[in-house]
C-alpha cells in the first residue's frame, strides 16, 4: 500500500503542474494496485477510483468520469453509509 501511494502521490504531483497526460497512467496504475491488494470496496480504492474520475472529467473526458464517480459513489454508500462526509461529497 505504500508504493501505490506514492504512485498516486506522483500522479497528484503531475495534475497539479498540468501534465494531465502524465499523471493517469499513474492512477491508473495505483487503482490496478488498491483493487487487487485492498479491495473494491476499501476507502482507499474508492477515493483512488474517485480521484481518475476527477482526472479525466479534468481532462474532458466526461464519458470516462462518469462510470468512475458513479462507481465510488455506490461503493461508498455501501461501505460508509449515505451520510458519511466522504459519501456526501462523491
């Protein structure tokens, strides 16, 4: 888990300085890592599933996003509840 977070990290980083382009294979590759080692249903994947949407709706790829918001917003009313801040907020 520690890699995949500074996989992710690296891939925050590169948003941050607009190499959009650089940073999803990196998401990608830590949300390939937090399914197979946490879970679908882990806070961790779920934030990771939901922070690709966020990319790619950033990037203009709102067909992509969607499937992803809507994904971690099921996952997170089912492991967190409908009220949880980070339910309200997906």
């Amino acid at each position: 888990p520690d890699t995949l977070t500074s996989i992710n990290n690296l891939g925050l980083l590169l948003k941050k300085k607009g190499d959009l382009d650089g940073a999803e294979p990196l998401y990608r590759e830590a949300l390939v890592g937090k399914r197979e080692t946490l879970g679908d249903r882990h806070p961790d994947t779920l934030t990771s599933i939901n922070n690709l949407g966020l990319l790619l709706k950033k990037k203009g790829d709102l067909d992509g996003a969607e499937p992803l918001y809507r994904e971690a917003l099921v996952g997170k009313r089912e492991t967190l509840g409908d009220r949880h801040p980070d339910t309200l907020t997906s």
